[in-house]
C-alpha cells in the first residue's frame, strides 16, 4: 500500500466481539496501526502513547485503530490493564494484514520468520491512504502523527 491508494475496508470483531468495519468511519480521518503482539513491550509502549495522545486524536476528529493477530480475548486484557481508549481489532486470519501488506518476512537474532511489521496508515476522509508510515517507532509515533495532521 502506499500513498494515494483507496484503503482495503476490512471487517473485524472489536475486544467486545462487536463486528468494525473501516466503512463505518467514513467522512473521517482514521489513524490505522498495525502491531505484533498484545503485550510486548514495544507494543504496549505504542499503544499507551495512543492512549496518552487520545484526547487529541478525539478533539481533531481522528479515529485510533490498532490492529494485530491477537485473539478478542487478548485485545479485552491488554485494553483493560493499560486502560486503553481506542478501538483494537482482532485479525487471526490475516485479513486486514496482509490487504495492507504488513505481513512480511522479519529477522529476529538471524532466525526469519513471517509476521506483523509495526506500521501506521493515515487514511483521509475519503478513505484515501494520505500516508504510510512504516517500521515507526512505538514510543514517537502517536506524537508524530499529531504532528503531520
């Protein structure tokens, strides 16, 4: 995916179970991230950064999504202990994943393995990607998007 492109919509259940689906933010700017793993601690740095940020992203009308492979159940544990406000997907099937394409080959200590590159999408109201931003860092990466927007 890259700058330019129509968004892939996707349809994920929420750490509630309940269905979401990017057709239900349009006419909204949405703020999509991709993660590895419920918490890890790069993941869980970048989503409490989300959180930390979340009153901006809600004042400027920005819808936060945060998408990993992680199980409904594993998203409703980590959004509660981290006290997270945003929207997170469950996507074990890879769906929206690999439509973005941030399943990808990864070495870790030499070893290669397939999985989530941590990336983030700026979709625009018209559900246009406006920006791609790949391998960000967890810890700068809700400060820099408020920044861009």
């Amino acid at each position: 995916m890259k700058t330019g492109d129509t968004a892939p919509v996707f349809v994920l259940p929420d750490k509630d179970g309940k269905m979401v689906s990017l057709a239900d933010f349009a006419g909204r700017k949405v703020v999509l991230y991709f993660y590895p793993k419920d918490n890890t601690p790069g993941c869980t740095r970048q989503a409490c950064a989300f959180a930390e940020h979340f009153k901006e992203f809600s004042t400027r009308d920005i819808t936060v999504i945060g998408i990993s492979k992680d199980s409904v159940e594993s998203h409703r544990k980590f959004a509660e202990r981290y006290n997270l406000p945003f929207i997170l997907l469950s996507d074990p099937e890879l769906q929206a994943i690999k439509s973005y394409g941030v399943w990808q080959e990864k070495k870790l200590y030499g070893k290669v393995s397939m999985g989530v590159v941590r990336t983030t999408f700026i979709i625009d109201e018209n559900g246009v990607i406006a920006e791609v931003m790949p391998k960000v860092k967890p810890d700068t990466n809700a400060a820099e998007i408020l920044a861009k927007i």
